[in-house]
C-alpha cells in the first residue's frame, strides 16, 4: 500500500492544507504529491520540466483536480490526461468549488470519474475526502502499473 | 321655286297644244274652201270640212277653260303664299322690317315694335338711323353701302337703341331686295334680341371668373392635359408658378417645354404605369413622384386625378391636382431615419445587455469560486485550531472560534441562494402542461420524511394542471411549501392547504399555512433579497428564496401575492400564464 499516492492538483494553499489534513486524520495515504497548477500537474504525470528526471511509469492512484487553475485549466489537464497512453485509465475526481451545471457537464465530457463539490463545513468536506480516498485508494481495483521503466 | 315664276315644260305644253289646236282649224278651213266652189253643194267633202272646223273649235273651247281654270287656281295660290308670309312675318319673335336704299323705314312687324317699342305708325317712314344707338351712327353707310354692292349681312353683332332709350344687343340679318328687273331697292332687316343670350354668357364668363379664381387659390396645381409621357397641359391653374416655378402660360402647350420633363427620370415609368393602369382600369389615379423646379431643385409632389375621356378613346385627357409633398416626404424620411437608429440603437442595447449577461454569468463563477474557498479556509482552520490546540484554549476562545465557522457556514449559504437566484433568473425556459397536484404531493412527501415526526394537517386539491417550466416551477413550489414547513413549526396542529380558484384571469393557486404569519405592514420587503421578517433564530433562512419564487413567476408572465397576519399564518397566492398566452 505504501506506493499509492494521491496527485492533488489545487492552486489555493488553504484548500491543499485543509485537504492533506483530512487525508492525514482519516489515515488514507501516506504520501500526497501536490501540483499548484495545471503545467505542474502534467509535468509531473509526463515527466516534464522540473520533473524531468521523475519515472512517469510510475502513476498516482487517484488524481484530485481543481478545475480552477493558473496557466493550464482543470479540463485541459484532464483532455491530456485521457489523451495519453500513460494516463488513460487513471481514476480523476474533480474537487471543486463550482456547481454549475455547464462545468459538471464538461467534466464528464472530457472524462472525469467523479466530480465533487467542496462543502464550506470542514466536517463535510474531511468526510467527502475520507469517503472518496476510501473508494479510490481502497476498494476500486485500478490497472496494475507497468513497473519502472525497463 | 315660287309659285309666280312659269314652268318652262308646263309653258311649253300650253304653246304646244294651242299650235296644234290652231293647225287642226286651219286644215278644216282649207279643206271647207277646197270644197265649197261653184259647184259646191252639200258635198261629203264640206261635210267633213265643217265636221273638222267643229271638232277644232270644241277642242280650243275646252282648252281655253281649262287653262283660265288654271290661271285662277294659280292666282288664289299666290294670295295664299302672301297671306301665310304675312303671318309669318306677324308672328316673327324677331323684329323683321325693311328699308330703302336711302335707309327709310318701309315696313315693321310686331316683333320689331315688341324689340324697339316703335308702333308701325311712329316708325315707317322714319330714318333707320333712329334706332341706332348714337355712338354708332357711323355703322349705317357702311351697311347701305353693302347692301347696295348686292351683299347679304349675316349674324351681325351690334346694338340698338329702343324708344326708351334702352341699349340692347341685337343680332341683324340684313338681305337686299330686288325688283323684278333685278335692280335692289330695298332692303329686309331681322334683327334677334340678344339680351337673354347676353345675360347667359356673362353668367357664364362670371361663373368662370370664379372657377379660375377658386382654381388659382388651391395649394398645389390643378390641371387638364393629354396623358401620354410629355403630359401635355391645355389648362394649368396658377399654382404652378409656386410648385415648379413656372408661370401657367408657359406650361400650358409645352410653350417653354412640357410637364413630362420635369418628372424625375427614375419616377417617370412608375408614373406612366400607374396612368395607363387607372386609365385601363376607370378608376383615379395617384402617384408620389420628384419633379423638377429649378437648377437642380426637387419637390416631391403627389398627383391625383382621373381621365375624362373613355379608356377607347385615341387620346385621354386627364384632369387632376398636383400638390406639394416634399416636407411630408421629409417628415417621413427623418421618422425612417429615427426608427432605424432605434433600432441600431435596440440592437446596441441588446449587445450591451449581452456582454452585461455574460459579465454576470462571469461574476457568478467567480463567486462560486472565489468566495467560497476562503469561506472554507475560514472555516476549515477554525476547527483544526479546535480539534488540534483544545489544551491552549479557554472557553472564550472556543466560543470565538465556533462563531468563526457559523458565521462563514452562514455566508456559504448566502452566496448558495445567491447563485440559485441569479441561475433561476438565467436559466432557459421550456415550458408544458404541469400536474401541479403531483409536485406539491411530491415535495410534501419529501419534508415529511426529512421530518417524520411532524405531524401536518395537508390537504391538496386533486387534479390542478398548470403550464410552466417544470424545474423552475418545482423551486417556486420548494420554496413556498418549505416555508410554510418552517413557519409551522411551533404548532401543536400545524395544517397546509394548496389549492386552486378559477377566476377570469385564470387559475389562481395559493398555498395556506396557519404558521406564524407577519404584520402585513411589512409585506412590501417580503419579496426583496436578504430582506427577513422572522429572527434568525426563530426561524433560520437567507431572505433569498421569496426573491427567487417572485422572479420565477415574472418570467412565466405571472403574478404573486401575499396576504398575512401576525402569528394566524399567510397565503402565498400565485398566477401562471395560460398556454398560448403572450409572454412578459
């Protein structure tokens, strides 16, 4: 279990606290990576830019997203994602403050498997995050990684 | 061919038969002498003789009779003739006399005394001049002298003076007369009084004085003319010298070039068509067209008018009026200008409100973002200085920290009814036919399992229909039934109707709770955002939702109402627009 990790995507610092928070209390994951961005995202998926020397065959087992984000949006994150072999089949949950029916639908569109809306009552929201890292890390079975890079 | 004049054939007959009468006689005589010598006797040769002499004698003697017959027959003929002349001339209305060569006066009749007011004893004998007004004295010679040339004076327009001294128009005849060797010695006057047909020419030229008078005081131009394309004018009323600057006489006839010139050349055909069509059809015409009044000077003008003549006639006349429509023209044209420029500046509008929409909706977003993060760092870090640092907290600084977190819960709500607000308001309609009594039951449904405890009194009416769009109507119904939900709370025998009155606007359906209520004084803030008439403690809420309800039932071309009473509970009534009905 120790080499699942969560890819938190979430440019507000508060919200990336607030999130290991609740992943640290509920005793989930061990290890969050957290990208501030969208190009930081897909540099570390890809292994790009100041990730370059990363083994991009090894993947997180779920991906949190912010649809939100600075220089590269959520849903163009989420369009390479599935547009790319070493990614495709990666369970994406799009964290987000929007309820707006026009972003839920996008969401879906380019791909994402969940999508949840932040609650403003840190109760609610450690409990999406307890029930969401519960399903995802634990009981879903994901595709087995292919190993390191031969 | 008067009856005093001989018949040649007839003359010639006469001689004829008197020489043969004549020779018959001369023979019987010569054969009696041949006859009757020495020897002469009773011989049947003088019988025969004397048999023809008799035979010639009885033959002239029934002649003769015949012909003084004749002659008698022929003279009361020519009395006859004379009588019926005289009675003729007696009864003339006209004044018939006659004079010699000298200008005497020789014979008068009754029309002449009815004309000059002369008896035939006062005048005959008298000079012709007498009758002639003194002014005109010279007139005579020159008549006589005429009439002494053989000439015969026709329809000669003069006047003449009567016994009292009256002028009066007169129309002469005056013929010579001859004598029987054809010498003229005389002369025969019909004079006719013309004073009534004086009266009525001048009734006549008056009449048109003020015909033209009238037609030279009409605004614009009335006209009578040919209609082919030169519209060649035979009568142009004054007015054309205001409308097209040329004098009438110079129009009329194309004297200084016609009226189908100064038609605006892309105006022409249009005109000629729509002539030819009423000529075609005998019915008026009526055209707007530019003519041309001056250097480079147009007037709009509008003709109207209709032909005379019928439409199988060679030519057709036209009679009608042209006026002056230019400042109307321009009028229109300034409106048409004006209205357009509404309507760019609509379309202006439109895009401003557009863009306005499109910022709102922008706005929205980010306020669904954007305010709420920090609200959940508020929030969040509140409870994890709780949770984490309960050792180094009094109960103050508990109490502040709660107040923290209820305080950004509260406004995470706000903003939530704010969005459903501004969503409700957005969102695309699609409306159909509703069974409102299922979606009140629905959502009643829904609060008593949210809330099984309560016990509510409920009555629905069966069978209420409305048209609207059915998620926007399940807010409106949410919202008023949630409420009545509330505001029933601290009953001990809570009770909520929903039903529905036809009236003759339509459905009217209203939704009764005995709850609280509120002073009616206050019903004016009930609709408006953020405005609460309950503590929030009594009863919590974000003052939000009734603004939504008012603006859904706007959009469905409603209307919505409240009656109330402080702690006897209030009816929130509602209106939807029929199917087929006009929206907002």
């Amino acid at each position: 279990m120790n080499d699942k990790f969560v890819l938190l995507v979430e440019d507000n610092p508060d919200d990336r606290e607030l999130a290991c928070r609740a992943f640290r209390q509920h005793k989930i994951v061990n290890h969050i990576e957290v990208a501030e961005d969208g190009r930081d995202a897909l540099d570390f998926l890809f292994g790009e830019g100041r990730h370059a020397d990363r083994d991009d065959s090894i993947q997180p087992t779920l991906i949190l997203l912010d649809l939100k984000l600075p220089r590269i949006d959520g849903f163009e994150v989420l369009r390479h994602i599935r547009n790319d072999e070493r990614t495709r089949y990666l369970p994406v949950v799009i964290l987000t403050s929007s309820r707006e029916e026009e972003d839920r639908v996008k969401g879906y569109s380019c791909g994402a498997n969940s999508y949840i809306r932040k609650p403003v009552e840190f109760n609610e929201f450690s409990e999406a995050i307890r029930q969401l890292g519960l399903y995802w890390m634990i009981l879903n079975e994901p595709l087995p990684n292919r190993g390191p890079k031969p | 061919m008067s009856e005093n004049e001989e018949n040649p054939i007839l003359a010639f007959q006469h001689r004829f038969t008197a020489i043969c009468a004549g020779l018959w006689c001369a023979v019987a005589v010569l054969v009696f002498i041949e006859n009757a010598g020495p020897a002469a006797g009773k011989t049947p040769e003088t019988l025969f003789g004397l048999g023809l002499l008799a035979t010639g004698l009885a033959f002239l003697g029934w002649w003769s009779a015949r012909s003084f017959k004749q002659l008698l027959i022929r003279q009361q003929n020519t009395q006859y003739t004379q009588a019926r002349l005289a009675a003729i001339v007696d009864s003339s209305k006209d004044a018939i006399l006659s004079k010699d060569l000298n200008g005497f006066i020789q014979t008068w009749n009754a029309g002449a005394q009815q004309l000059y007011g002369y008896t035939a004893e006062e005048i005959v004998g008298q000079k012709i001049s007498t009758l002639v007004p003194p002014h005109m004295k010279d007139e005579i010679p020159n008549i006589l002298e005429r009439l002494a040339r053989g000439e015969m004076i026709g329809e000669y327009q003069t006047k003449r003076i009567t016994k009292s001294g009256e002028i009066v128009p007169v129309s002469l005849c005056i013929s010579p007369v001859r004598d029987p060797h054809g010498n003229i010695v005389a002369a025969s006057t019909v004079a006719r009084d013309m004073r009534a047909y004086q009266a009525a020419l001048d009734k006549i030229t008056e009449s048109e004085t003020h015909l033209r008078t009238l037609m030279s005081n009409v605004i614009g131009m009335v006209y009578r003319g040919t209609a082919d394309a030169d519209r060649t004018m035979s009568y142009v009323s004054r007015g054309s010298l205001e409308l097209l600057a040329i004098s009438s006489e110079d129009l009329m006839n194309n004297r200084k070039g016609s009226y189908g010139h100064l038609v605006h050349a892309d105006d022409r055909g249009a005109l000629q068509d729509e002539i030819a069509d009423a000529i075609q059809n005998e019915r008026p015409y009526r055209a707007e067209y530019r003519v041309n009044c001056g250097p480079d000077q147009w007037k709009w003008v509008r003709e109207q008018g209709r032909c005379i003549s019928t439409p199988k006639t060679e030519e057709h006349i036209l009679e009608g009026l042209i006026v002056d429509v230019t400042d109307q023209k321009n009028f229109e044209e300034k409106i048409r200008t004006l209205n357009l420029r509404l309507e760019t500046d609509v379309e202006e509008r439109t895009r401003e409100l557009e863009t306005a929409n499109a910022e709102l909706e922008a706005f929205c977003y980010s306020v669904s973002h954007d305010l709420r993060s920090p609200l959940r760092g508020l929030h969040g870090f509140s409870q994890a200085l709780l949770e984490d640092y309960p050792d180094r907290l009094d109960d103050r600084g508990v109490d502040y920290l709660n107040r923290i977190r209820t305080a950004s819960m509260k406004m995470g709500e706000l903003i939530d009814a704010l969005l459903e607000l501004s969503r409700m308001s957005r969102q695309e309609m699609h409306r159909k036919e509703l069974n409102l009594t299922g979606m009140v039951k629905d959502r009643i449904r829904l609060l008593r399992e949210m809330d099984p405890d309560r016990l509510m009194d409920i009555h629905v009416q069966e069978g209420m229909q409305a048209y609207g769009d059915p998620e926007l109507i399940a807010v409106v119904l949410a919202n008023l039934l949630d409420n009545a939900w509330k505001f029933t709370s601290k009953l001990d025998r809570p009770s909520i109707r929903c039903e529905c009155n036809d009236t003759d606007e339509g459905h009217v359906f209203y939704i009764r709770d005995n709850g609280a209520g509120f002073d009616m004084a206050y019903a004016d803030k009930l609709f408006t955002a953020f405005q609460r008439l309950h503590k929030t403690s009594e009863f919590p809420g974000t003052g939000v939702g009734l603004t939504t309800v008012q603006r859904i039932i706007h959009r469905h071309g409603g209307e919505i109402w409240v009656e109330a009473e402080q702690n006897a509970g209030c009816t929130f009534y509602f209106t939807l627009r029929n199917k087929g009905a006009k929206d907002e």
